[in-house]
C-alpha cells in the first residue's frame, strides 16, 4: 500500500504546481491603442490618450543598465471624479504576445490591481533592479515587486469595474505618460592609438587612483567629474578629466606618445642657442633628448649665459631666454 500512497503524494503535488502556474497566467480580452517605448535617449518620455476600455504595450529600449525603473503617470478629466469607483488599472508581465493596435486575447502574469485614484494626477514607479530605492509615498506609488527587464513588454489596462456606465465616461479620455527612471550611472569607452615603434607596450590606466584591470572593457562611473592616468614605463605619462553624464555613454581616444624627452625653446631670433655646446639650427620644433643632465647656452653677440637642465624621460621641457629690465632710483 506504501508504494500507492506515495504515488497519491506525488500526483497531488504535481497537480497543486500546475494549478498555481496556471493562476499565474490570465486570459484577458483588450483594445490596443499603441504601443510606448522607455529609452533612455528619450528620459522626458512619451504619452499616449486611452479610452475607458483603453490599453496599451509599454516596451523597454535595447539599452536598460541605466534604468532604476518605469515611471507612469496617468491623468485623469476632472469630471471622472464624480464618478469614482467606475474603473481600475490593471498590469500584466510576461505576455504571450505584443500587438500593436486592435482588439486582441492577450495572456500575461498580472502584476498590480487598483481602483483608479480618485485624483487628477497618479504616479506609479515600476522597479526594474535590485537596490532601486524607489518607494511609496503620499505622490508615488510602488505597486508592485521587481519586474526584471525580461519581463517586459508590460500591458497597461483601464478597464470598467461596474456595469451601466454613463455616456460621459464613454467619452473621456485619459492620458497616460511613461518615462525611465534612471541611475545616477554612465559609462566610459577608453580606446588607445599607438606609435608605430611602440605597438604593445604595457600600460597602467588609473581612474580615480583605481586601477583598472580591463582598460579595454566599458567602465560603469557615478555622474559627475573623474580623473583619469596612464603610466608606463614604454610610453609618455597621460592624465586627464573627463565628466560622465547620467545614462550615457562617454567615447575617449587616447593616443598614446613616444616617451623620448622633448625640449621646447623661446629665444629672439638673433639668439643662438647650444646644447651640449651643439649649435641648434631648427629651434622651431620640439628638440628630442636623452634623459640625463644637460647644458643650454644663449648667445647674443658677446653675452651669453648657460644653464644646467635635468631631463626625465617622459617630460616636456620648455627653456625660454627673457630680458627684463629694472629701473631704480636713487637720491
């Protein structure tokens, strides 16, 4: 008899798992008015007007590792309030199928329920992450639990809850707007360009004195300002800043520099300048050297005046000549 019962057992659970998949999926019969796109290059949103009996699709962009959540908000006439209690809102996850427009059977997993307000104004936020921080309050609503980005496209529904509804809310109509709830996140692409002599050298990239393992890879950054460092012993030092906006991507082309010191000189032209006590004949151009301790001579006519300079490899030096002259009086 053990073996019978067991069998009992099993058939028992695997009914109750059936019953509660198929209470998950509701059969609903709906008129499509359109279908809404959240994108985050659109972050001030769309709209769309729906009947009494209205419904529509709202779909998420490709791009969604910005998005916190949804935000809708619908906009009641001021004349639905003295009929409250006629309608609700309805949410359904998971459809089986995305129609555009027109009457369709549409199966999905519904996600909220309410009565419509009774207000001109409701804001509803959907969370689509872990960690959202969006919460219920006396001007928000959070009606319902995470909503994973798979699962969407998502069915907004008005839809009468009592029988014998008068001709005026025939008539109304009702908008609602939808738009992404962003983090306060961007991103960076970091691509590098090389000398010739110097393809594959390593480097070290820093931002914000973090190194960065995988320089090569997207970086998710906090908005706001950041710093940016490459060290190598192959090629020349970089640093900058750069600001990352919220929910877009940032692009920046590094081209990376032969470390060999460079000299920059400012003389007049009747200058002659020496170094290493070599007359230079271009001073126009920036003067390669190696890293070392040097010597720089100005000459003008019968003055001249010799500096020493150390040079580190990776630098930019600039060695200009000034007069000046100093008027002083005495009594």
């Amino acid at each position: 008899m053990k073996p019978k019962y067991g069998l009992l057992v099993c058939l028992f659970f695997l009914n109750l798992q059936i019953s509660v998949e198929l209470v998950q999926a509701e059969s609903v019969r709906v008129l499509i008015t359109g279908n809404l796109v959240v994108s985050q290059d659109n972050p001030t949103g769309v709209s769309i007007p729906l009947s009494y009996v209205g419904s529509t699709i709202i779909s998420l962009d490709k791009e969604v590792r910005f998005f916190r959540g949804v935000e809708l908000e619908l906009t009641v006439p001021q004349t639905y309030l003295a009929y409250r209690g006629s309608l609700a809102i309805a949410m359904y996850a998971d459809l089986n199928s995305t129609p555009d427009f027109g009457i369709a059977d549409i199966e999905g997993r519904q996600i909220s329920f309410e009565l419509v307000p009774n207000k001109i104004q409701t804001v509803y936020q959907i969370p689509l992450r872990s960690f959202h921080g969006l919460k219920t309050t006396p001007y928000v609503s959070v009606p319902t639990d995470i909503i994973a980005p798979s699962s969407f496209p998502i069915l907004f529904r008005l839809m009468p809850v009592i029988k014998g509804l008068s001709e005026t809310i025939e008539s109304m109509f009702f908008t609602l707007h939808v738009k992404p709830i962003l983090s306060n996140e961007g991103a960076v692409r970091i691509a590098f360009r090389y000398p010739e002599q110097l393809q594959g050298k390593p480097f070290i990239i820093l931002i914000d004195d973090v190194v960065i393992e995988h320089p090569g890879e997207e970086q998710l950054l906090k908005e706001g300002e950041h710093h940016l460092v490459v060290l190598s012993d192959d090629y020349r030092n970089e640093s900058r800043r750069f600001l990352i906006e919220r929910g877009k991507i940032l692009n920046i082309t590094i081209a990376l520099q032969d470390p060999t010191p460079l000299i920059l000189f400012e003389a007049p032209e009747d200058v002659r300048i020496y170094f290493d006590n070599e007359l230079l004949v271009n001073t126009v151009q920036p003067h390669p050297v190696e890293p070392g301790t040097h010597a720089v001579t100005f000459q003008m006519s019968d003055y001249s005046v010799t500096r020493p300079l150390t040079v580190q490899k990776g630098k930019i030096y600039k060695v200009a000549l000034t007069v000046d002259i100093t008027i002083s009086e005495s009594e």
